[in-house]
C-alpha cells in the first residue's frame, strides 16, 4: 500500500461507527457480547495446535480479547487495534504483580536452578541410576514414576516439577517416549493433590464448600462434606488407576500408542520437529570420581521437608491472624493434630512456601557440592543461574496463560459458559452438566480453581433446589465441581499444570496435550456414564466405583496394543 493512502485510512476507520456499551466486565459483558467472549481462548487453543508455537498462540489469544474488550467499550476499528496491543502490556504486569503468580514464577525458576545443581553434581545421574536396577523395563519405570508422583501428593506444581528430571533418565533408557512420561507425570500431579487428605488444594476446596453450604443457609462441617466428596471425585480416582492399568500391561491406543511405537521403531524421544519446553538433560556434569545419590536426595528431601514446615508455619500465622477463636484454640491445644494440620496446610501460601523451600534447597547443594569438591561457589552460582535461564520460556508461557485468563475474566467467558445452565433440566442430568461444564470452562480458561470458584456457587444452591431432602445429591454435584474442574485443566493446553509437567518430561507441549487428551476425554467418559449417571438414579456410589475400574480394564484391553519400547526393532 502507498505511503499517500496511509492517513486517509487512518481517518476513515477513526470515524466507522462502533456500537457503544455502557462500561461493563464480567457477567454483565457475558451477556452484551455472548459467544464473542469465547473468541480469545478458541483463537489460543486453535492457533497452538496450527502453529504448534505456544508463545504466539496466547499472545493473539490475549490481543483478540483486548481488541474485543475495547470494541465492546465503544472503541473504533484503529483505537481498537492500537490500545488492544497496549493492553497485553497491562494485563501482563497485572499477572506478575499478583503475588501467588510472581511465587509460582520464582519458584519455577528456583526449582530450575536446583536441578541444575543436583544434575552438574552428579547427584541426579546417581539416583537415576539408582532407580534404574529398580526400575528393569518399562513397566517398572512408569510404575516407580507413578509412586513418586503419589509421594509428593501435597502440591501439583511441586509435583510436575520433581518428579519429572529425576525419572526422565530412565524413562530415555527404557525408551519411554517424552509424551508417555509427561501423561503419567500429570495425571499423577492435579488428580492426586485434588484429593489428598491433605494439600495445599484443601483450604481452596474446603472454603468454597463452606460458603457454598452458607448461601444456602446451612452451617456444615466442610472438611467432612470434603471427605464424602471423594468417593464421587470418579475422574481422579479412575485416572489414577487408568496411569496403573496401561503401565502395567503396556497397552496404548490412539496418538500416545504412535509416540510409543515412535520411541520403539525409531528411538526418537520426542517427534521429529518438535522441541521440548526445556532441555536441562544437556546440562554439564562437573562432578568428579563416583556421583553419590545423597547429593540428590538430601537436596530434594529437603525441598520436601522444608514445604511441609513451610505450610505448616505459614498456615498457622495466617489462621492466628484469622480471629477464628475456634481454630486457633484447635492450633494452641492440639498443634499437631490431623485437624491442625489440615487446615494450616490449607491457609498457606503454596506459592511462597515453595519458592522459600526451594530457596533453601538450593543452598544446600551448593553448600553439598562446593563442600565435596565437585565445584566452586562461584561456579556453583553460575550453574545455579544457568539452570534457572532453562526455564525462562517456561515462566513467559505462564505469564501469558494468566494474562489468557484474566482477559477472558474481564469479558466474562466463563459467566457466558455458566449461563448455559440456565435451561431447566431432568435432577438425574446436573451432576453431569456440571461435569461437563466445568471442564469447558475449565479447558478453556486453564485454571483449575477459577472454574471452582465460579461453578461451587451455583451448583450447590441448584442441587439444593433439585433435590432439596438428598443430601447425597448434594454432595454429588459438589463433587462433579472439583472433579470437572481437574478434568478440564488436566487437558488444557494453557494449563499451567500441563505446561509444568511437559517441562518436567522434557517433552513438547503440544505433542503432550494431543497424547493426553484421548486418555482424559476416555476417562472423562467412562466418568459419566459409569459414574455419575449411575449415581444420580440412586445407585451405591460404591458398586459404581467397581464398575468404572471394569470398565477402564475392558477399554484398555478392548482398544490398546502392547508396545514395548525396550522391544528390538523388527526388520
């Protein structure tokens, strides 16, 4: 276009008309713009499966919405444009001055520099070796990889992130495709800490059951209303025991059976063209003579002893602060009861107690390793700091992830999706609904406890008016919320769960979201109609559990192939 014709355009779509709104966010914009506020995380989610660049994706996502956002305000087509790209700028920072984002950030970059220690000490190659005469083959590996993700229930951030460089080594040996082990890494990473006795998700989970319960005026004790919510929480339940099945038996099907056949034929990790989220593996060994496990596990046992004091110490400050005279005479008379316990884990601060736990784990293997020879503190300090640079694109992603998301809370994506409720239905069909609801809303927007902040208000006060004599219901639905909520964000590209774990395995994002979602959309399935529509006829919750883990055997034996990675190659 000529330099001449410039202006004049500039001018003409200065002065288009554009509908003007009256200054609106959330629910009320849900309603003005409708399925337009859905434009944002289907331009991310499609343009990262096209261009298979994550970076790029979310950054449109998140320019679609501030155009849309400004358009909606009255903006025209040029200021549209213009102030839309300012205000990725905005919403960027707005993520990163919220102090649980900046705590995940530093604490992503803390953990990267720790593997680095433990890795150029030589401590990660000891445990890897370790656990490889433990660990004779492929179902061993997935099986141990499994445990390990079982052990470090409390967090699923802290989760991803361990148990991923300390298993990958064996996982290559055994010539387990990055996607396998990133799919065990994950569905042993949200599903688990979402039920856990005790985590850092309990405080969350808990008080909105609480409040919930409030608004309808019921006065509950929501731990226990918790703890009967479990055996309903059928998705985490049988996805555990799905990771268990196909690891055991080695059967695969859909696009994680071609990654497995990939690794076996070819020895290809990881596709071909593809690019894992991080590539610490490549990071230098300086130790000297035989590498010792202890510089490994004392590190880590560390990061995990440290976490639970953290939440601990963190937790009871702020329920001592609370002015809740019940709870703090429960901590003064009885400090280490399982009460105590649950509900200081509960109150902390997971971002900042992991980022200091992690802090301090670091120093120990840079103490661990100056002390034994293997380095010097100055070249400790730069391992240190190099391994934090491997996961810098890992905290941009997040960043942009959480940017995704509050566009799409200032244009009320999820109170559209939510308005879909709004049709009257048979009582048999809402824990399904809500199901179904809450991972669109919680695939869409990546986050896990959004989408259980905005389905636990509702669900409950409509389980409530359904069936207001079946308490059972009640907790049913409550459950299909937290359960749903998992299900979505375990599948969700922009999943910050997702993102750690791929990084974890050293695997490409988008090749580990196509392997995973089959898997999550066959166990989501079996979850309704094995799960939740059972039970809402009546049926023992129990006896429904039973037939689900029947028939995730019969999917997985009816529908998957062996493949044995450590199988020779057929001519």
């Amino acid at each position: 276009m000529k330099k001449r014709y410039v202006l004049p355009l500039a001018v003409l779509l200065y002065f288009i008309p554009t509908p003007v709104f009256a200054e609106e966010t959330g629910a009320s914009m849900a309603s003005t713009l409708g399925a337009v506020t859905l434009i944002p995380p289907l331009v991310a989610i499609i343009l990262a499966f096209i261009t298979k660049n994550v970076v790029m994706s979310l950054f449109f996502g998140i320019f679609s919405g501030t155009i849309i956002a400004q358009y909606a305000g009255g903006a025209n087509l040029l200021t549209g444009l213009i102030y839309g790209f300012t205000d990725i700028v905005d919403y960027i920072l707005e993520s990163l001055a919220d102090p649980w984002n900046a705590g995940i950030i530093l604490q992503v970059l803390v953990i990267g520099g720790l593997i680095a220690l433990i890795t150029s000490s030589g401590g990660a190659r000891a445990i890897a070796e370790s656990l490889a005469r433990k660990a004779k083959g492929p179902i061993s590996t997935q099986l141990v990889t499994w445990v390990l993700g079982l052990l470090i229930f409390f967090d699923d951030y802290a989760n991803a992130l361990i148990v991923g460089p300390i298993m990958r080594p064996v996982s290559d040996k055994m010539k387990i495709s990055r996607e396998r082990l990133a799919f065990v890494i994950d569905a042993t990473a949200a599903p688990i800490a979402g039920i856990a006795l005790i985590s850092t998700w309990i405080g969350y989970e808990v008080g909105l059951i609480n409040d919930a319960y409030q608004s309808i005026g019921q006065d509950v004790n929501a731990y226990g209303i918790f703890l009967q919510t479990i055996p309903y929480r059928f998705y985490n339940i049988l996805m555990l025991f799905f990771v268990v099945l196909t690891s055991a038996t080695l059967r695969e099907f859909g696009s994680m059976k071609k990654a497995q056949e990939r690794a076996r034929d070819t020895h290809e990790l990881i596709a071909k063209g593809s690019t894992a989220v991080s590539e610490d593996e490549e990071l230098e060994v300086v130790a000297k003579g035989q590498p010792s496990i202890w510089s490994a596990l004392v590190p880590i046992g560390s990061l995990i002893l440290f976490s639970f004091i953290g939440f601990y110490t963190d937790g009871r400050q702020t329920l001592l602060e609370s002015g809740d005279s019940a709870i703090i005479d429960t901590i003064q008379n009885a400090p280490f009861s399982f009460v105590t316990l649950r509900e200081t884990f509960g109150a902390s601060d997971a971002s900042v107690v992991l980022f200091q736990a992690a802090l301090i784990a670091s120093i120990i293997a840079l103490v661990m390793g100056v002390s034994k020879g293997h380095f010097s503190f100055s070249k400790g300090i730069d391992i240190w700091v190099n391994g934090m640079k491997t996961l810098m694109i890992t905290g941009v992603i997040l960043l942009l992830a959480w940017s995704l998301s509050g566009v799409m809370g200032e244009l009320g994506t999820a109170d559209y999706l939510v308005s879909l409720l709004s049709d009257t239905m048979p009582p048999f069909l809402l824990p399904t609904v809500i199901f179904l609801l809450g991972a669109v809303i919680s695939f869409a927007t990546g986050t896990s406890y959004g989408t259980m902040g905005i389905l636990m208000p509702l669900a409950i006060p409509l389980a409530t008016a359904m069936q207001p004599e079946n308490a059972e219901f009640i907790v049913m639905s409550t459950g299909a919320v937290l359960t749903g909520a998992i299900f979505g964000d375990h599948s969700s590209p922009i999943s910050d769960t997702t993102i750690l774990s791929s990084m974890g395995a050293g695997s490409n994002l988008l090749d580990h979201v196509k392997t995973q979602l089959p898997y999550a959309l066959t166990v989501a399935g079996i979850s309704i109609v094995f799960g939740y529509l059972p039970t809402a006829f009546g049926m023992n919750v129990y006896v429904v559990l039973a037939i689900g883990f029947a028939a995730v055997i019969a999917v997985v034996f009816l529908f998957g192939k062996k493949v044995d990675t450590t199988a020779k190659m057929e001519k």
